[in-house]
C-alpha cells in the first residue's frame, strides 16, 4: 500500500466518522427542538391557566368588595346610633357649663 491509498483509506475514515457524528447531531437536535416546542407548549398553557387564575382573583375581589350582607348593614347601623349617642352625650356636657 503506497502512500496515496493510505491517505485515500484515511480520508474516507474520517468521512464515515464525520457522517455518523453528523447524524448523531442531528438526532440530538431534533430531540432539542421537540423538548424547546413541548417546554413552550406547557409555558402557554401555564400562562393560560395563570391568566384564568388572575381572572377568578379579580372577579372574587369584586365581588367581595360589592357583597353587603345586613349584618353588615345592621353593625354598621348600631356604630352610627352609637357614635351618635356619644356626640350627644358631649354635646349635653359642654352645653351644662
């Protein structure tokens, strides 16, 4: 074997190596870009999902905020009468000086 066919062999070596490296990269990125579109899948329904949340949030907040039950009303009326009765009762103490 002369000189030319070893470097003929060599070189065709180094192309199958190349080839096979070649696919394997390929294989592997291919698998990257399945992981990188899953991962933006899963983003897009978690902020779908945390969109909804902030939602519900913002609707229960309103609705608290908006929701008066009488007792309510009714405790609300009793500190009235009763902040009342005390001016009252200060009203009467400067007017007897």
């Amino acid at each position: 074997m002369d000189a030319t066919e070893h470097a003929l062999n060599q070189f065709s070596t180094r192309v199958r190596q190349m080839l096979l490296q070649y696919k394997e990269l390929k294989k592997e990125n291919a698998e990257l870009y399945a992981m990188v579109d899953e991962r933006e899948e899963q983003i897009k329904t978690l902020n779908a999902k945390l969109a909804q949340a902030q939602n519900d949030y913002n609707s229960l907040k309103m609705a608290k905020m908006l929701e008066v039950t009488d007792g309510d009303v009714e405790s609300a009326q009793k500190r009235l009468q009763r902040l009342i009765r005390d001016v009252n009762k200060c009203i009467t103490l400067l007017s007897e000086r």
